[in-house]
C-alpha cells in the first residue's frame, strides 16, 4: 500500500491522464440506488404513499451522504489494480502526521502545537497535586502521591492532548474536504479555548478546573485571556479558510492567483518547492559532470573518458565552506532551502521555536515585574523609602488622655498624605481595634472608622510639622493609621494617629530638635517616664550604631537595579540567541550527514539513530524547556555576579581579585613575548636548534606554571559553566564531545542524539532523491513491464557511466 503523504507522488503516478477518464474522487451519483421511477401512472392514494416514500427516501440520502462524507478516506482506498496486484491508500491520521508533516497548512499546525501549550500552562500545570492518596508525611507516602500526581499528568496529557490535535486540527488534511471536519474543528476552538474563559461555562472536575481564582485581578489569567483570544482566532481564520476550500475545485483554486494564495497551504507549497529540489540537484550534478569532460587548457588527453577522470581526481578532495548562519536565514525565507537544497524544515522545529519565543517573552515580562515589584518593596520595607510624603498642623492636633495622664501619642484631622505609597499597607485588625476609637471622626458624617477598610498603617513613615516658624525636619511624628476622607489623584486628606510604632506599639515616636517646644507634642513628650527616657537615649546609640552597620550592608537601591537589569539584558540576549540559532544548526547537521563529515550508513555507531524512535517526541518540550532553563540560569548567575561586583561587601575582595588578574596578565604578556622570541630561535617544528636553551626555559616555565594553573583551572571552570549555559537550552547540537558523558550505556546527555534522530527520519521520507526514487517505483508499479524495461536499464547505465566514469569504483 502506497503511505499516505501529500509529496504527490503516489498522486502524480495513479491519478488518470486528462484524456483517460477515470473514476471521479468525488463521489456521485450516491443518490442512484434511492431514486423513484415515476414513470408509470399511479391513482392518488399511490402518489400519496410514494410521496410520503419520497421524503423517507430523501431523509435516507441525507443520511447516507453525510455518513460517506464522514468517512471518505477514513478506510482502505484502492486506487489503482496493476498486474502487481491492487494498490491501496490506507488512513494514516494524516492530522496527527508530524514524523512527515503531512497536513495541508504549516501554520495551522503551528497555531496547534502553541495553543496546547498554553493550554497545558493555563489548565494542567500541576494538575493532580491537590488531591492525596495518602495521610502523613513519611517516605512511602510521598513516594506514593508523586507516583499518583505524574501518573495523573501522564493521563491527563495523553488523553487531551490527542483529542486537542485530532479536533483543533480537523480540516487541515489535504485529501478529505468536508463541511463536516471544518465543524469538529469550529467546535474544538470553542470547547477548548474559547468556553473556559466564559464565568458560565467554567467547570471544576476531579482532576481538571478551569476556574480562575482571582478573576479580575490576576495578572496570568488576563494574559491568559489575551493568548487565548489570539489563539482562538488565529485558529477560526485556518477553519474558515478549510470551509472556503470545500467550496471551490483544485481547478478553481489554481486559476486565481488570490485563492491559491490563502488556500493551497504552506506545506503544499513547501512541496512544489521540495519536488524542484530533486531536478535541480539532478541537473547540477549532471552539469558538474559535463564539465569535467571540457578542457580548461590546450593539451593532455584527448579521450574525454581520460579527461573526466583525470579532472575528477583533481577536484576529489576539493571541499566548499560551510553554510553560515546568515547564508542560512536568507535561504530560509527565498525558499532556495527547498528549492535547492531539499532540506524539509519540520513544523515541530517551528512550534518549538515559536514555543520558545513564547516562554522567553514569558519570562521576561514576569522578570520584569517581579523584580520591579521586590526591588520596590525591599526599598519601602528595609530602606524606608516610602513614596508617600506626609505633613500636618499641630493646630488640628489633640493629645489623647486616659484619667488625666497622658497616652504618648497626638491624633490630627487634616493630614496631608501625597503619593501612592500611602495607601499600600492596609492596617492589621489587631491594631484597628486599638486605635480605632481614637483615630478622629468623619468630619462630614462624624462616624467612627473602627469597620471602615480604608483605614491603613505605616511601619517606618514619619510625617512633618508645619506652621509658622517651622521648617523642613524640624520635628516629625511617626505615622500610625490613617483614614483618608478625601481623596484626589495622588493627594489624600486624612485623620491620623500619629506618635507609636504600629508594630510594637512603642509611644513617644517625635524626633526634632523642636519637638519639646510645639504643642501639643511638648506635653506628649514631658510626660514620658524618667526610665523610658533613658532607656530610649540607650537605645538611640545603639540604633545609630546598628544604622551605620546595616548601612555598609545593606545594598542600594541602584546595585538592586543594574544587577536586575543586566540579568534581564543577557537572559533576554540568550533567548534569542537559542531561536535564531535552531534552523542554522538544524541545516548545518543535516547536510553534514549528507556530505558524509557526520558519518551514517557505513558507521558502526550509526544504528543508535535507527533505535527508539519514539523518542523524537522529547523534541518539542526539550526546546521549550531547554530554552526557559537557560533564561533562568543566565539571569541568575549573570545578576549574582553583578550584585557581587558592585556591592560594598564583596566589593573589596573583588578589587584584589582584580589587581591579581592583571599581575598575572601583565606577567602573562612578558611570557608570551619571551616564549615567541625563543621559538623562533631554539625550535623548528617539533626538533630543537639549541637543546640547552629549551631544557633551560622548560624547567623554569614548569616550575611557574605549576602556580599559575590553579588560576588557569578556575578560569576553565568559569569558562565551562558559562558555555553550559548557554548550551543547555540547544538539544540541536552536542554540549560534550564525543563519548564524553557515557557511563556504560547510560549517555548523561543524549538528547542531542534524539534531535538528531529527528532530522534523519525526516530525511529518510524528505530526502529529494528519495522523493525522486519513490516516484520512479510508483510508475514502475503502475505500468509493470512497460516501464523501466532491462533494455531501458541498461542504457541509462551506458549513459550514466560515460557521464560519470569514476562511479564504477
């Protein structure tokens, strides 16, 4: 049976000749065996009965021509019955092709893969955590959930994800045109994308929940939202495109430039592409060897068989350089990749890419933020650096009493509150029953605030007096809580209880060198215990002791910053690095295994390729998540060292590190002179003109270089781990040389070797001289006897070997 595959091969041997006739693929005429011979006369009560038989009839061919449209194709199809016997086209899930690519459009099947991704993401990450098989925290029972969470994962993915595939990409098949897949597809871009994110039809199963927490304000379920949108349109625009196609005949399509355009397909068109390859590596190789029967210059041989092989050798070792990265991309997008070269890009390789772009945009954005968010709260919480400024009057102030003694802390009515950092700590309960009662009245409505929620505590912020004769840091008072009753923009109108700490509720909290000069803050102060006053100078030196140590530690805010920046800079330049880096390395490998520097067929290692070929379905995940572990390690290391650089702690240490290094590269510089003007002296090649001198000089460079490689080995280490970063998001090439890494039979790193399994299944079905081959076999399965005849054969032979002479080596 002929595999399933639109390179049209088996198409261009079986499909009938214009003028032959041949059965028609549509299929007509399904109606024949229903229809009602009305040509004898009938009374009525017969009309009646054949009338009623008609509609019967009718509902039955609808019927039937809906079931043969859903199964058309899905069965064994003969399409061709040879003197070889019958030649049969099976179902093959042709949407679920991805070994061959064999779909209709590329960036369907792309629009796919993404959406699995962020469906997997959004709704099955960690799936199977919140349910437990087992109570208690010993060694058996977490080895028992983990057994029961992955093997929930495991389920939950397989199961989903073929149903996902096989409904998301119905329509996308380049032999079955039916309204009916172009609806199974409509209705899994619903049921699948668009109705978990409608409150209405959000559900929550054993296993499975699309239910959002935060609905309104969580970050990741609006930019779920936005992929998901993008997602479910992206896949309605290819769905509406496969139901235009139903409309319309292949002859249509290709008289209208237009609907070519939108409807062949990308991987239709990746074929025309692909078969062209074929004839012009054929009409290459055969113009090479043409040349190689010219003279370049008068004289030598006269036989052109003489010549050719005389010329051959001559050019048997010449090589040509490597494709470069640039070489590369420019193909990738003027189609010479496969019109020249043959080479199949797999639309795995571009979901993966597009997987990576995703995760990269991902982890940026949420690095962004996330560091933002730290940076800001680490500045408010251990710096202090609220961005709220606060003043009051002492005039609105009153200074709390309890049976005529007083409690060491004033409340104010208009309390200016600018920025928005005087929102942001909404105020424990414990300490709103506290102070509640005194915290002043509305003014407008004269209610208490005890239940109100925009009551809000500050930790380190001190607000300043104003008034007459009073500047700027002349006393200031800690903010307690406040209750903002008027709010515009940035700038709030509050009452407040200023004076004690919110954590401790220490009282007394006024600092100023006129604090004890402004009422009612004077009588507030001279009210303090004698032992609180000295107990507070005690631990005023202290805390000016501990300030200035913690100051030497603790890192500023613009240390945070750049050491945030830079990390992001170089993750971000890692990313990139790792997808534009995928298709070079992908067409370097593959036509290194065709030119033979990747030995193959001839190489004894070469059936681990040819073994567990399933395991070209770690692919995709390992470029997804290769790509975010880079990100992330690169972020980190990259962002410790600069903190390290730059930080007042690590500084020092690093500032004799660096005198060190450039001793020893100054020293270094001294060596390398000394060592070059020896060489050309004492050596040539491998042999010495004076043995004293290179005895002399080697004992003393080994002598130094017995100090100096224990800072060699650690600038190797440095080195290595570096690459190791950089490398462990690319499976596409191998990180460690070969047979490092192999303990045994375990290979510590053989996901490049699965990459590489990828690219030679692809070849061994995408090969155009494979395609060629495959077609001639078609039309000699065809034709029999009349085709590829032993005469034929033996002339194409002749021809062939006084073309090439040196092929009969």
């Amino acid at each position: 049976s002929a595999e399933n595959r639109y390179t049209s091969n088996f198409v261009d041997a079986f499909s009938p000749a214009p003028n032959e006739g041949g059965q028609n693929t549509s299929i007509t005429a399904r109606n024949s065996s229903n229809e009602i011979d009305m040509s004898e006369g009938i009374d009525a009560q017969d009309a009646k009965k054949n009338a009623l038989g008609t509609v019967g009839d009718g509902a039955k061919v609808a019927f039937n021509t809906i079931k043969d449209d859903a199964l058309s194709g899905l069965g064994e199809t003969v399409i061709a019955d040879t003197e070889y016997g019958k030649i049969t086209k099976e179902f093959t899930f042709s949407t679920l092709d991805f070994t061959l690519d064999n779909q209709r459009s590329r960036f369907h099947v792309v629009s796919v893969w993404f959406g699995f991704i962020a469906f997997y993401l959004r709704y099955f990450y960690k799936q199977g955590n919140e349910h437990s098989v087992c109570s208690g925290d010993g060694f058996g029972c977490q080895v028992g959930q983990s057994v029961f969470n992955w093997t929930i994962v495991m389920l939950l993915l397989c199961i989903t994800g073929v149903i996902y595939f096989a409904v998301l990409g119905s329509g996308n098949d380049v032999y079955r045109r039916s309204f009916l897949d172009v609806f199974i597809g409509v209705a899994g871009v619903l049921v699948f994308v668009v109705f978990p994110l409608i409150p209405e039809f959000q559900f929550r199963a054993a296993f499975f929940s699309t239910i959002s927490e935060n609905p309104t304000d969580d970050i990741f379920h609006v930019t779920a939202v936005v992929v998901f949108a993008i997602i479910a349109t992206m896949n309605l625009y290819f769905q509406f495109t496969n139901a235009i196609r139903v409309l319309f005949s292949d002859e249509t399509i290709g008289r209208s430039k237009f609907l070519s355009r939108m409807l062949v397909g990308s991987i239709t068109r990746d074929e025309r592409h692909f078969k062209q390859a074929a004839v012009f590596k054929v009409n290459r190789m055969m113009d090479n060897a043409f040349k190689l029967h010219t003279k370049d210059k008068p004289g030598g041989p006269t036989s052109t068989h003489d010549l050719a092989l005389l010329n051959f050798n001559k050019i048997s070792d010449k090589t040509e350089p490597a494709p470069g990265f640039f070489w590369v991309w420019k193909s990738f997008f003027n189609d010479d990749l496969w019109v020249k070269e043959g080479i199949w890009i797999h639309t795995r390789l571009l979901a993966g890419m597009l997987g990576q772009i995703f995760v990269v945009i991902l982890i940026v954005a949420l690095y962004s933020v996330a560091s933002r968010f730290w940076i800001d709260d680490y500045a408010e919480n251990v710096l202090g650096e609220q961005n709220c400024k606060a003043s009051f009057d002492v005039e609105n102030c009153i200074a709390p009493q309890f049976n005529g003694i007083n409690l060491g802390f004033i409340t104010c009515t208009e309390v200016i509150l600018e920025g928005d950092g005087c929102s942001s700590n909404q105020i424990r309960e414990d300490v709103l029953k506290t102070l509640c009662e005194y915290i002043p009245r509305h003014p407008v409505t004269n209610e208490t605030v005890c239940d109100n929620a925009r009551v809000y505590s500050f930790e380190t912020k001190y607000a300043s007096v104003t008034g007459e004769n009073i500047q700027q840091g002349d006393c200031e008072a800690q903010l307690t809580a406040c209750f903002s009753y008027e709010i515009n923009d940035d700038v709030r109108r509050a009452a407040c209880v200023l004076g004690i700490g919110p954590n401790f509720f220490i009282p007394y909290k006024f600092e100023g060198p006129l604090c004890e000069s402004i009422s009612p803050i004077n009588s507030v102060l001279d009210s303090r215990p004698q032992l609180f006053r000295q107990a507070e100078t005690l631990i005023r030196d202290l805390r000016d002791t501990t300030d200035d140590l913690i100051d030497k530690i603790l890192p500023d805010i613009w240390m945070l910053r750049l050491a945030a920046t830079v990390g992001l800079v170089t993750g971000l330049i890692v990313g990139i690095s790792i997808f534009v880096h995928y298709v070079p390395s992908t067409v370097s490998t593959v036509l290194k295994f065709r030119s033979g520097v990747l030995p193959s067929l001839r190489d004894p290692g070469f059936i681990k390729y040819r073994k567990s070929l399933e395991g070209v379905t770690y692919i995709l995940g390992l470029m997804i998540w290769g790509a975010l572990n880079s990100v992330l390690l690169t972020v980190v290391v990259f962002a410790g060292a600069t903190f390290l650089v730059v930080w007042e702690v690590t500084r020092p240490f690093l500032k004799k590190v660096i005198a060190i290094l450039i001793g020893i590269t100054a020293t270094l510089t001294f060596k390398t002179i000394l060592v070059t003007v020896l060489g050309r002296v004492n050596y040539a090649a491998f042999y010495r003109k004076r043995p004293w001198i290179g005895n002399v000089s080697g004992v003393a460079l080994e002598c130094w270089h017995l100090g100096l490689t224990t800072g060699y080995m650690l600038a190797r280490t440095i080195k290595l781990i570096v690459a190791a970063l950089l490398y462990v998001g690319r499976v596409d090439t191998p990180f460690l040389g070969e047979g490092i890494g192999n303990i045994g039979p375990v290979n510590l790193d053989a996901f490049p070797t699965i990459y590489r399994k990828g690219l030679l299944s692809a070849e061994a079905h995408r090969h155009p001289y494979i395609e060629r081959l495959g077609y001639l076999y078609l039309l000699k399965i065809k034709h029999g006897s009349n085709f590829a005849t032993t005469s034929g054969s033996i002339w194409r032979l002749l021809f062939v070997f006084s073309l090439m002479p040196w092929l009969r080596k």
